[in-house]
C-alpha cells in the first residue's frame, strides 16, 4: 500500500498497547508512521470478541487512516539504480501451527546467516479446514542475488534449502 502510492509510510509494531476497549487482536496489527513519526493509521485483525458480538464468523480486518496526514506524508517518487547483477525469486511454501504468525518467520529468516538472501516477502497463507485444524501454510518469497556475481541456481537451491531448515528446526515446519 504504501509503495504503491509513494508515502513514506513506516509500518510497525505499536508502541504503545491497545487502549481502545480491545478492538485489535493481540500482535495482530500495525501502526502506520509518517512524517516526524505521527502516527497516520492502524492495519489489522479485528478482536474476535468484537466480531462474535456483531455477530460475524470468521476474521475481520480494519484499517483507519487520517488521510490529512497521510497526504502529508506524500514524498517524491525515489528512482532506485539498476542492479549490476540480476536477482532470483524463489516462492516456498511451508506447513506450520496456526499460532505461528508471519511476522515470527520474517523474523527468523532475517536474523539468520543464511547467505545471498536479499529481501522477503509474505505471498499468502491458506487455512484448509477440512484436513487438519491446527495448521496452515504460509507462502514466503525470497529474492536472492549478489552484489558481486549472477548466482547459479546451485547457489539459489542452497539459500532455499537452509531457511526450509532454519523454519523446521524453529517452527517444526514442513515443505508443502
């Protein structure tokens, strides 16, 4: 959302606990920061015990944002160079609990020594209720690349294979 429209944005965690009655699940949203930090709007779940009240099954999501100050947060477009070498995508889905949140993976992934990894992306989770109830899978992208060479694909498979190990060891998780 936020690249897409170039504004500056910075999502994180809250700094500060839900004083709003429990509206938002618990570590399940973000706040958005503009400018000189000014908090400019809200993403997440909404507190199940909210929507059980209204009535509605299943997950909701909110989002509220002051769009004064959003607008404000406007900056210029930001040209980015061209990288010397080309970069690899490699999506992996993984078989984990429920209760492993995507931002626990991210995680994990990020502070791990796992070489050539360049950036990584939530794709997608799917939660299929007629096979089993405690888990989902969650579907990650990697960009691999370097600054000094075109990796081969040995390289890339070596990347993938240690964060698939990296998140069974952490997470118990499986390749689906």
């Amino acid at each position: 959302l936020a690249g897409s429209f170039n504004l500056g944005l910075t999502p994180q965690l809250p700094k500060v606990a839900d004083t709003e009655g429990g509206r938002w699940f618990p570590r399940r949203w973000l706040s958005f920061y503009g400018v000189k930090q000014a908090e400019v709007g809200r993403l997440g779940q909404l507190h199940p015990h909210l929507t059980a009240k209204a009535g509605v099954k299943g997950t909701v999501g909110y989002a509220e944002f002051d769009v004064e100050l959003l607008l404000a947060s406007r900056q210029p477009r930001a040209v980015q160079p061209r990288r010397r070498y080309p970069v690899i995508d490699r999506d992996i889905t993984i078989e984990v609990a429920r209760t492993v949140l995507w931002k626990d993976i991210f995680d994990v992934i990020k502070t791990s020594k796992v070489a050539n990894i360049m950036q990584i992306l939530f794709v997608s989770d799917y939660y299929n209720n007629s096979t089993s109830t405690d888990t989902k899978r969650v579907t990650i992208r990697l960009t691999l690349g370097s600054d000094n060479a075109t990796l081969t694909g040995g390289q890339a498979d070596a990347a993938v294979d240690a964060v698939g190990e990296l998140l069974a060891a952490k997470f118990s998780a499986k390749i689906a």
